[in-house]
C-alpha cells in the first residue's frame, strides 16, 4: 500500500497538471524574458524522495532514506540554478511524486512545473520528467510507446516523453529520452539502435506537423562526427546518434545538429565513469559525451550559448553534467522609451565576508521615465543571471542597490563581464572590470 504522504503527492501532482492554464493560476509563459529559451538536459542519478514504496531494485546510498534523498536534491538543485533554465529535462527520476517534491522543496518560485508519464523500466525505477516554465499544449505531455526496429531485433524506449510547446510563436516538439545503458557493450548495439529508430520514427512525425525538435537526454551513446565527437575522440559502435542526426536519409535539410558541436572540443564531456573503481575522477578517459541536445536547423541556426556545467564533484553530486543550450527564438524589438537610461553605477564582486551573499550592484535611473525592472537580469558570459524583479520600479533618478543572495551569477574577483538585460531581453549596457581586491567598488563610464 502506498503511505498517504506519496498519495497526497500524487493527488496534488495531478490536480496541478489539470488545473494549471484553465484555472488561470499560472501564465502559460513564465520566461523572465520573450525570446530568450534556455534548455538543459541534467541526468540527476537516482532523483529518489525517500519515501515508501520506493522504486526500481538498484540499491544506492539515498534508497530508503528520505532525510538523504533530499539533500540529494538539494545537491542536484543548486547545479541547475547556476544555469536557469526555462526548461529541464531530468533523467533518472523516480516517479511525479519525486519530481514535484523536488520542484516544491528545491526550486521553489522560479516559475517550473512537473510533467512525468510512467515508464516500463521496473528494474531500475527510473522514468524521464520534465521542469518548465512553458506550459506544454494540452498541459499534458505524452510518451512514445511504439517499438523501433534494428537488424531482427524490436525495442521500445521505457524511459521517455514528448511535450509540445509553443515559444515566440515557434512549434516547438521536445523528446527527452533515456536509452539502454553501456556504451561499448556489443550486446546492447541493436537494441539501443532500434530505440532510436522508434524515437526517430516520432521525430519525424512531429516534424511533418510543423514542429522544430530538440532530442534531448543521456543516449548512452557517443557522437562520432568530427564536429561533435568528445574530447578523448569515444567512437560509438552504434549508429544510434547517427540516425537520429540524420532524420530522414532521403532529406539532407532535415538533419539534426548536437549542440555539442559548439563547444571547444575540450569541454565535450558530460558523464564520469569509474572504470577502474578507484573512487577517483581519472581524466580523461573516464569522462566522456554520452548525454545530447539535438537541434532542428532552424533551431540550430539560433542558438546563442552553449554550456556544459562541469563544475561539481561527479562524486558528490551527480554522475553527470548538465548540458545547457541558449536559444535567442526572436529579435525582441526596440528599447522602450527610457529604458536604455537605466545603467550600472557601481558593482562590488568581492566584498567582506559571503561573496555568495554579498556581492552587490547598484543601478540608476538616469532617464526621465519611471522603468519597471520586472524581468531584467544581470548576465554574464557563461549566460547565468541575477533578477532584478525584486528591486521593482526605478523613478527617474533614483538609485537601487540588489545584492547576490545566492542567485546563480557570481561576480568573479579575477574580472569578468557582466551585461544589464531589459525585460525584452537586450543588452543595454556590459561591463567589463578587471581583478579586484576586497572591498574594492567598480565604477563604471555612464
């Protein structure tokens, strides 16, 4: 029997999903800014909650345990809000009531909302969820069920989702997936091939319906292509990403690009694997590219930043890093009238004490109109951001100072450059400063 704490997750996860657009409680759009999207594929390893029945037969650390599964979470949490993501796909979650404690306990007020369907792995427990800040059509998403075929071997994918989603007036469809595990093992080449070509199968599908794709997740699977293969060159024996790039062989301009392509070779590698169980981060062969954002053309031919955040213990936290790729979908017009008088006076990235806490920007008003700061950010060039929501409204000449409080945006006391973003998501003014030393306050040229 299920204990009544999960059923009253369950409940509120499904009223949640039910009620959401049609009670007008949340907006369908809860993006800090219009036509910017930022998505992140994050394998987050075993997203427990600790509570009874617990899933799957894989024993680990957390299993059983709800006080450690949740600083778990709390581990897997503070990675994402390094990035801010509009949408997270996260693999190896139990279940939607996992997912929603997660969400409630751990990214509480930054505008997601918790999409799951069931999948078939009983062995493992593990299932594919979905954090947005757009709301899916239908505010439902669906899982793809069919069978792919390779050689004379069937397969299906028990660990995925499909969510349709609508940004800056584009279709966009997103399948997050999670393919058979060993990369190298001869065994699992045919079966891993025949999941994708059932993913491929619906991929192609939602592309004659219109919709531009973003194929995300951990394929368990390198990318041999010279533009996208990781930094220690892993040859897949599969031709799984392959496939999918390729979409429909017969149609060149329907190809897929991975994201990982932008990124130096260096930086492309998102999982660690002890292979020689040492309890020890071994670089570089132990830290490959098996996880992959795959991007329609025209979605490729938009993307503005790409990112994989290797800055934790892959000991400690999760197996893997997340991969976080930015899309500017729109040119969001012209500067509103006084907006562009908005400026940075001061900054001061290394203050006594916390930097986490205490660092601190002060902005003025120098126009002549009052400007809502609903939606502005701080960015800097890795893409993570302060809001600025909470200083409100800036009358003219009047100055506010927000501090640090944990956002995701440090001010790095070696120098950086950090951009003002207005609610339309341009750049209104950038600053660069070089290393400073505590205390010391950077003064910016009007």
């Amino acid at each position: 029997m299920a204990s009544p704490h999960r059923s009253v997750l369950a409940i509120l996860a499904a009223l949640l999903t039910l009620w959401g657009p049609v009670a007008g409680v949340l907006a369908a759009d809860r993006r800090a800014a219009p036509c910017r999207l930022t998505v992140m594929t994050f394998n987050a390893q075993f997203l427990w909650d600790g509570v009874a029945p617990e899933e799957g037969q894989v024993e680990f650390p957390w299993k059983n345990s709800q006080t450690e599964a949740e600083d778990h979470m709390q581990r897997v949490a503070q990675v994402i809000v390094q990035s801010d993501p509009d949408i997270i796909n996260l693999v190896e979650v139990e279940g939607i009531e996992a997912l929603t404690t997660f969400n409630t306990k751990f990214l509480a007020g930054r505008g997601y909302r918790p999409y799951l369907v069931k999948g078939t792995d009983t062995f493992t427990g593990q299932d594919v969820g979905l954090l947005t800040r757009i709301d899916p059509e239908n505010n439902a998403i669906e899982r793809e069920s069919r069978k792919g075929r390779a050689g004379d071997v069937l397969k299906e994918v028990s660990k995925n989702y499909v969510a349709k989603i609508e940004a800056d007036n584009t279709k966009l469809a997103l399948i997050g997936l999670h393919f058979l595990a060993i990369p190298t093992h001869p065994g699992r080449r045919l079966p891993r091939e025949a999941q994708a070509d059932a993913i491929r199968t619906r991929a192609l599908e939602l592309l004659s319906q219109g919709h531009r794709l973003i194929i995300l997740g951990d394929f368990n699977d390198f990318d041999g292509d010279p533009s996208s293969i990781d930094h220690v060159d892993s040859t897949p024996i599969t031709n799984v990403v392959r496939l999918l790039k390729a979409m429909d062989p017969a149609t060149p301009s329907d190809d897929l690009t991975n994201a990982l392509s932008r990124l130096p070779k260096a930086k492309r590698f998102t999982a660690f694997h002890d292979a020689n169980r040492n309890e020890q981060v071994d670089p570089p062969r132990e830290l490959t590219a098996i996880d992959h954002v795959l991007l329609s053309p025209e979605l490729a031919a938009k993307v503005d930043h790409v990112d994989v955040n290797q800055q934790h213990d892959p000991r400690q936290v999760s197996d893997h890093f997340p991969l976080v790729v930015r899309l500017k979908l729109c040119d969001a017009g012209p500067v509103a009238p006084g907006t562009a008088q908005v400026r940075m006076t001061s900054l001061l990235p290394n203050p006594p004490g916390n930097d986490t806490l205490h660092e601190e920007v002060t902005l003025k008003n120098l126009g002549t109109q009052a400007v809502s700061l609903a939606g502005w950010t701080l960015r800097d060039q890795s893409g993570r951001t302060w809001t600025l929501n909470s200083l409100g409204t800036l009358q003219p000449g009047q100055e506010k100072t927000i501090k640090r409080n944990g956002q995701p945006m440090a001010l790095n006391n070696q120098g950086d450059t950090i951009g003002l973003v207005n609610a339309g998501g341009q750049v209104v003014q950038s600053v660069t400063y070089p290393a400073v030393q505590e205390g010391e306050v950077v003064t910016p040229a009007n």
